[in-house]
C-alpha cells in the first residue's frame, strides 16, 4: 500500500510497504482510488496541494453492514418479488429502522436464483443495508442478531413468511462517504488541485456517489485525464506506469 506521494522529475514517486523497509514506485502518472482520508495524507507532501489536503479531511465515512437473506421462493406472497415491478426499497432515517435500504439481488439480477428443478427449489436473495452514520452500537451486535433483525425488518416490509434458510454478514468499516452540506465545493476544491498536477487523477466512491455507475463514471474519467496527459507527452526517460 502506497505511504507517499511526492513529483519526481517528469513523473510521481510512490513510497510503498512497511516503514522499516519501504520501496519506491516511479510511474508517469498516478490515479488515486483510495478513500479520502488516505488520498489526503498521500497529497500532503505534494507542493500546492493542501486545498485538497484540508477537503479530504472533511468528508466523513460511516460504517455499515450487508445482512444477505436467502429465502423460498414461495415464502414472498403473491405476486412475488419480481412481480412487484421494482428490485428493492430505500428507508428514511425517520423510520427508526435498523435497515437503510434492501435490494432484490434476484429479481436485480436473476442468474442469482441458480436453476433449481424445480419452482419449489428456487431462492430469492436479498441484500440489507444496516447501519448509518451515528450508529456503530448497532453494528457491534453479533451476525446472528443482525440477522434476525433485519430479517424481522424485512417481514414488516415485504410480508415474507418463515426465516431464511441462509444468512450471511459482510461488515464495511469507514466505508460510506458522508455527502454533507458544502461536498460540491469539497469536491470541486479536490478535482482543481488535482487538474493543476501533471498526470494525477483520482476517482471513487468519495465524489459523486457510492453506486456502481458513479465509481465507474469517475474511473473512466481519470483514465480518460490520464490517457490525455500520456498522449501529449514525449515519452519518459524510465519505465513509467499508471497505477
């Protein structure tokens, strides 16, 4: 994992591994596709760039969890989930509930359901958000609690009967970019340091939303500002990479 950042002739030097035994990375250009607070400490040492420095600091990170239910197919009243025509639901935060947003893994992506023999045999995956900002009591709960919690939460919602037949947690420490007031200009600060530092780039959840689409938005976006800067560049005196 990269320590530091630092311009080296005509391209970036990345300072990487332990304290004790570092290595060093010579690349042309770099893209940051880490979270803000390590993006900042990376641009601390880079000239001109502490705006950039102070606005990584700013964005805060909550933590969550994904509690995936598998059920029977026929535990979901009539007309079943594909048949409610959406593939899931958000839930405000004045609802009091543990669980944030559910999504229909297998009406969202059918292959999930595998090819059971039978209709009888066939699952419905759902996924649950669990956990805003403010709330890591609630994560510190066993899986099994978290679990049968939001299975309860999904009961109310949907009318599924009985249990699931399967569950599993995945915990997702620091991992939601808070958007809070002032993010715009936090972000357009960012992306005006970075536009003024030869091949640099950066891209992720910390900009424009957490979503697949708005990740691979700005990853395609910094490819693009670096396939540009490569481009209309002569070529350099080392074997440069894009990392």
């Amino acid at each position: 994992m990269a320590r530091e950042l630092a311009p080296a002739g005509r391209g970036w030097r990345l300072t990487a591994g332990s304290a004790a035994a570092p290595g060093q990375v010579d690349a042309d250009a770099v893209i940051l596709a880490v979270p803000a607070r390590p993006a900042g400490r990376l641009l601390a040492g880079v000239p001109g760039a502490s705006a950039a420095v102070t606005a990584f600091g700013q964005i805060r990170y909550a933590s969550m969890a994904i509690v995936t239910l598998a059920y029977p197919r026929s535990a979901f009243p009539a007309p079943g989930l594909a048949g409610l025509g959406w593939s899931g639901y958000l839930v405000p935060a004045v609802d009091g509930r543990a669980v944030k947003a559910v999504t229909f893994s297998t009406v969202k992506w059918p292959h999930l359901a595998g090819a059971p023999a039978s209709e009888d045999g066939a699952l419905e995956i759902v996924r649950c958000s669990v956990g805003r900002i403010g709330e890591e009591a609630l994560l510190q709960r066993a899986d099994d609690e978290l679990a049968a919690l939001a299975a309860a939460e999904l009961a109310v919602a949907t009318g599924v009967r009985g249990g699931p037949v399967a569950t599993r947690v995945t915990r997702w420490g620091g991992a939601l970019p808070q958007y809070t007031v002032g993010h715009l200009d936090r972000v357009a600060a960012i992306r005006a340091v970075v536009a003024a530092q030869p091949g640099l780039a950066v891209c992720g959840a910390a900009y424009d939303g957490v979503g697949i689409p708005a990740c691979v938005a700005t990853a395609r976006a910094a490819a693009g500002q670096v396939l540009a800067f490569l481009a209309g560049r002569p070529p350099a005196g080392h074997a440069g990479a894009v990392r």
